[in-house]
C-alpha cells in the first residue's frame, strides 16, 4: 500500500462552542470545506486532523479526486483597510 503525505493550510478562530456557550476555537480547512473544534488550540488541531483524515480516505475508497493544496500557487496573506464611521465588530 502506498503512503502519501499531505500538508493542508488549517484556520483556526477563537470561537464559542455551540450547545454550551463556552470558550473554545475552530479549526477550518478551507481547501477541503473540513471543520472541527476544541477546548484549545492544540485540541482543534487534533479534531481537525482527524477529519481531514477520514474525509481524504473517504475520496480516496470512492475512488474521486483528492483537492490539495498548492503552495507553490496560492498566496496565504492578511491584508489591512481602512474603514470610517461606527463600526461595530462580529
């Protein structure tokens, strides 16, 4: 059998978990659309990891394309703007 690693580019917000209103983060990969959450950060991590395990090997048993990403492409950056007037914050 053949191993492939893969490096996914993961998100992850301070968030607040939904059922029980407490403080945790969110985990996204937004290559795949795959989302997970935790306690922590590290936890996110490990929640997302894991789905991001099983939805890959759920394409690869369905025999379907597999999205990766391509860092050699795409272009990770944050980008600052101006805005006026009252602004209220999400």
């Amino acid at each position: 059998m053949q191993t492939t690693v893969l490096n996914y580019r993961v998100i992850v917000e301070p968030d607040t978990q939904t059922g029980t209103g407490k403080p945790g983060f969110t985990a996204v990969c937004p290559t795949l659309g795959v989302a997970d959450d935790g306690d922590t950060i590290e936890e996110a991590l490990f929640n997302v990891k894991g789905a991001i395990e099983a939805y890959v090997q759920s394409l690869i048993d369905d025999d379907l394309a597999v999205p990766v990403d391509k860092p050699e492409r795409d272009m990770v950056t944050t980008t600052q703007v101006e805005v006026h007037g009252n602004l209220q914050f999400a």
